[in-house]
C-alpha cells in the first residue's frame, strides 16, 4: 500500500511516519508532499492507497486539495492529521468526502482505529 502525506512541516511528517510505524503500519510505501497543490499533483502521478494530510499548508491548504481531488474524480482514500478538530472542520472534511479527521496530539491507536476502517 502506498501512503502519501502532505504537511508543509518535514518534522511532522516524520512524526506522522513514525506514528504509523507505532500503529502497525510500518510497511507501507511512503511518500511526501510539502502543500496541497504538491499533494493534487502526486495523486495523479504516484497512485497513493491513501492520503494523509495537514489541514493548514501554504500554496494549497488540505481541504482545498480534497475538493480538487474529489473534482478530479478521484476517490483516494482522504485523511486529515491536523491540530484544529472543532467540530465544524470536522463536519465539513466529512461533507468533503474525507474517510476521518485525527487531531493533534495523535496517538497511534488513533491512527490504526482510522486507517482499520480505510485499508
């Protein structure tokens, strides 16, 4: 399975790496993207199983790239890791098509309960 995560700060991506290596997850393809835009393009390009994404990013923020995604037709599994939950971000992510939203701090059994329900 290949996973691409999209987050502008290298240093949470590793944490986000590393977090699925706790979770279980370790095996997987990984590859990165440092803004939505970047992330738009490598789903056309790289062919994720899944996508995990920041919400906030310059150039393209997260939700921005979902919708584009979704526009695209694409169906790729969508996730968010991201510091704000509220409720608010959550109901539109899920209007959005996203699979699940994990806020910050995350746990890895947080992530294996949302990837469980995607892979």
């Amino acid at each position: 399975m290949k996973i691409l995560i999209a987050d502008d700060s290298r240093v949470m991506r590793q944490i986000v790496i590393r977090t699925l290596r706790q979770a279980g997850h370790g095996g997987h393809d990984i590859v990165e993207a440092e803004n939505g835009r970047q992330a738009l393009d490598m789903v056309a390009t790289e062919a994720p199983d899944l996508v995990l994404s920041d919400w906030n990013m310059p150039e393209m923020n997260g939700i921005d790239c979902l919708v584009a995604l979704r526009g695209t037709g694409s169906q790729v599994p969508f996730g968010f890791v991201t510091s704000e939950g509220s409720e608010e971000m959550r109901e539109r992510a899920a209007a959005a098509g996203a699979a699940f939203l994990i806020a910050k701090p995350f746990t890895p059994e947080a992530f294996d309960e949302a990837l469980r329900a995607v892979v």
